[in-house]
C-alpha cells in the first residue's frame, strides 16, 4: 500500500498517532490550541486524509481547500455539528465520527456535574481553598437530595440511555422524551415517556443528551426555564446551543431554578457574561469524554477509519453513508 499523507488538527493519544504511522505519513498541529481558519484551510492542502475535533468548522470551504484527493474528515467526537455533511457528500469526501465509545464517560460525567450541582460540591470546595471554613456548621451549603427524585431526561439516545440506567442507584423516578419511544427500555427501567411539557414540569433534574440540530437549538430558553420548578437542576453535557445560555443566567440569578451543572456552552471558549460569578452553577471546559481510555478509544476509531478508507475500504463509522453508494 502507498503512504499516504494524513493531517491531524491537534495532538490525540499518541498510542493512536504511533499506529497510524505504520501505514502512512502523518503530521500533527504542534501547538497546544486549535487551528484558526486560516491555518486550517492552509494545512489541510493536499491530504489524503484529516483527523479533526469539534472545534474545526469543515465545510465546502474547507473540503476544497483540502482538494479533489482528499477522501476522508474524521472527526475525533461523536457530535458532528461542526461538519457540512451535503458538501462532504457532494464532494465524494467520507465522514465519520466516533460513536459508543464514550457513552459511560459521557454519562457519568453528566451525573458528577448533577451530583456536585446539587450537593454544592465546587462552591464549597472554593470556600475551603478560600480559607474561610471555620468549622461544621448546620445551615451552610445544604443542597438538593437526589435519591427519589424524579430524573428528566431530554433525549434517549446512546449517552441519554447510559445515563438513565445509571439513575438506579439513587432509586429515582425517570421520565423521558425522544424522537421515538422506547418500550423495551420502560419496561426495563421503569421510565416513563412524557411530553416536553411535563418533562419541563416534573423534573427535579433535568438532563439534556439531544444532538444540536436547528429545532434543537435553545431547546431551553426563558419560556421553558420558567415552567420548571424553582428546586430544579438543569445539566447539560451534551452541546452548549441547546440552551439559550443569557436566558439561564438570568434563571439562575433570579433562582427561577435552582442550580445548573454545565460541560458546553453556546460560545466556547466564552461563556455568557455573569455566568462565572453565579455560586449556583458548576461550569466545567467541555471534558465529559475526558478519561484516558475513552479518550484512547475515540483516537482508535478515528485512526481506524483513516487506515480503512486509505485502504480503499468502508471506514467503521460513516455519518455520510451515501457517498459509499
Ligand atoms: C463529542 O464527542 O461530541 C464530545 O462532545 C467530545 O468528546
């Protein structure tokens, strides 16, 4: 097999780089930050093959600039948003992500944010850092309980389902919605499918697993933050738009409800102004498939897929399956 020249956006698991260079030439973004759309456009010149993050926009743009060689983007992230599928299949570019492998970490994450969220977990611990605890006190940082509560859940798919079977441990009521519903896992887990409504009515935590598509996008805003109940959680570790995160701000300041655990944010980097100074929000830098061996994991995949297509073969993973017809 000829090498062939890969491009990678920024470092992943060296273990996954090491393999790939078994097979092709491979070169990495040096520095520790993400490319600007210059660099990007500029380095992607002539590949065979890119790996790239979530936060790399790949459109027509992009895909041109990477010219008519050029077969694959992988995206090293199961969320695909940053990707223009049409213009990837037009072009006849392969498109994949890296699905299932970071479901439990996902989830789990999602639960630390709703569990030190409730439990006041990072306010507290920067009171201490602070150096102002002076001793056990019977009224400073009383929390939420979580065992027997009702779980709102937005979206049963992969990381939704993994994170409401999780809620057995603390005995708790789930309620769901989903494009589709899910019998089996009712039965199962005992959940019950609702409509937003009442989802946004009888949660005490509401978490948010949906992919962002335009009619998902401030999938929360006023109107909705206002219907929920004033000793609410809201989580979100799934995309920062699903929230219309000025309109939190405001909920939460004005304690419409009562806390929110946040891994993604509309602007990332940024994140809306007066966000930071709220005690009643955890904000935490979009690490929820940040483990070492999820993150390994979602480095095989993406190099995977490189070396099948490079191979002339169907990559794993394909989020464009028409271009293989
Ligand atoms: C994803 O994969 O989409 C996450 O947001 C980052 O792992």
């Amino acid at each position: 097999m000829l090498k062939s020249n890969v491009y990678i956006t920024r470092m992943i698991p060296q273990e996954t780089i090491d393999a790939l260079r078994q097979f092709h030439d491979v070169e990495v973004n040096p520095y520790d930050r993400a490319l600007t759309r210059d660099e990007l456009l500029q380095q992607v010149r002539g590949r065979d093959a890119v790996i790239t993050l979530l936060t790399d926009k790949v459109d027509g743009e992009v895909l041109d600039a990477a010219g008519p060689q050029c077969k694959i983007f992988a995206n090293y992230a199961v969320g695909f948003n940053n990707f223009d599928l049409k213009a990837a299949t037009q072009r006849g570019v392969i498109m994949t992500n890296t699905p299932g492998v970071l479901d439990d970490a996902t989830a789990t994450h999602a639960w630390a944010l709703l569990l030190a969220t409730a439990r006041r977990i990072s306010e507290s611990e920067r009171y201490v850092r602070a150096g102002q605890w002076h001793g056990w006190a019977p009224m400073a940082f009383i929390g939420q309980d979580v065992d027997h509560k009702t779980l709102g859940i937005a979206g049963l798919g992969r990381i939704g389902s993994k994170f409401a079977r999780k809620a057995a441990a603390f005995d708790m009521k789930v309620i769901y919605t989903n494009a589709v519903r899910e019998p089996e896992f009712e039965r199962q887990y005992g959940a019950t499918f609702v409509d937003k409504a009442t989802l946004l009515r009888e949660s005490d935590f509401l978490s948010l697993h949906l992919p962002l598509l335009p009619d998902t996008h401030h999938y929360i805003g006023a109107k909705e933050l206002a219907s929920m109940k004033p000793t609410a959680v809201l989580i979100n570790a799934a995309r920062g738009p699903l929230i219309d995160e000025q309109a939190l701000v405001a909920a939460l300041r004005n304690k419409v409800i009562w806390g929110a655990g946040l891994d993604v944010f509309e602007e990332e980097p940024n994140i809306a102004a007066g966000l930071a100074e709220l005690d009643n929000v955890v904000i935490v830098p979009h690490i929820a498939s940040a483990t070492i061996q999820t993150r390994l994991a979602m480095g095989k995949i993406a190099t995977d897929n490189v070396i099948s297509v490079l191979k002339g073969e169907p990559p794993h993973t394909c989020i464009n399956p028409e271009v293989l017809k």
